[in-house]
C-alpha cells in the first residue's frame, strides 16, 4: 500500500527528529498527503505533567522580580519576524497578550510559533535574530503590565 510506505517515511522522519531535539517534546504532527504522523513523547498530557511554563524563570537568591519569559518549545533558528525585510513579531516596550506570537523557531523546514502565555510589556529580546537556540533557552522577557 502507498499509504503504509509513507508512514513508513514519516516513522523514519520523527525517530531522526526526535534523535536530534535536546529535552522533552510534547508532541510533533508530520504529514505527507492525506497521511499523518502524530508523536507524543513521555507518555500523554493526562498520564505526566506537562513541561514547565514557557514563561517560569525562578529568581535568583535576593532578587525580587515579577519579570517572566518566553522560552523556546524546541531546538532551532529563532526568527523576530515572520520574512527577512518583514517587521518583528514584538519589540522592546511593546504590550503582548497571552496567546500572541512573539517569535518563530525553524526546526527542520518546519516554522514552530512562539507565542506569550501571559499579558505583559516587552523588558528585552533576548536571542538574536537568525540564532541558533536550545530548548528552554530565554527569547524575551516580559514585564506586567
């Protein structure tokens, strides 16, 4: 069947994406035509907990801070904007909902949404345009607003 020798590809695909991704994925979707591949890594969301907030960033010893951040969900190139030439997502000083997208990160031609679980004010960018980044590596730093 056609079908099962695509599968088979996108089994190939995820074991070499899940080989070369540092920390725990969630979930990946790949799909070639009408197939699709769903994997789910450290069993289902109602078995584990999920992965810590992309926003927690715990304060160091004597600091007080409400500042949080946004991490990166994956391992990848981290993108300000939607195309090269194209305005960032956010900029310093700018007031972000929860659920706004505030960065992209490209991992294997597949452009991953970042996006803010919390309202707050843009403190900092902090993973350059084009850079490589690792899992939960800080991208920006929000501020209540």
């Amino acid at each position: 069947m056609p079908d099962d020798a695509v599968l088979a590809g996108l089994r190939r695909h995820a074991r070499a994406l899940a080989a070369e991704l540092a920390g725990p994925v969630r979930r990946v979707r790949l799909s070639s035509g009408q197939t699709a591949l769903e994997v789910e890594w450290h069993g289902t969301a109602e078995q584990t907990p999920g992965p810590p907030s992309p926003l927690a960033e715990p304060a160091s010893a004597g600091e007080e801070t409400d500042r949080a951040v946004v991490r990166s969900p994956i391992v990848g190139t981290f993108y300000r904007a939607p195309e090269p030439g194209a305005a960032p997502f956010v900029a310093v000083g700018d007031l972000v909902r929860a659920g706004q997208v505030v960065g992209i990160v490209e991992a294997m031609k597949l452009m991953n949404e970042v996006t803010a679980d919390r309202a707050g004010r843009v403190s900092a960018v902090l993973a350059d345009d084009a850079a490589p980044v690792e899992y939960d590596q800080p991208l920006v730093a929000l501020e209540p607003a």
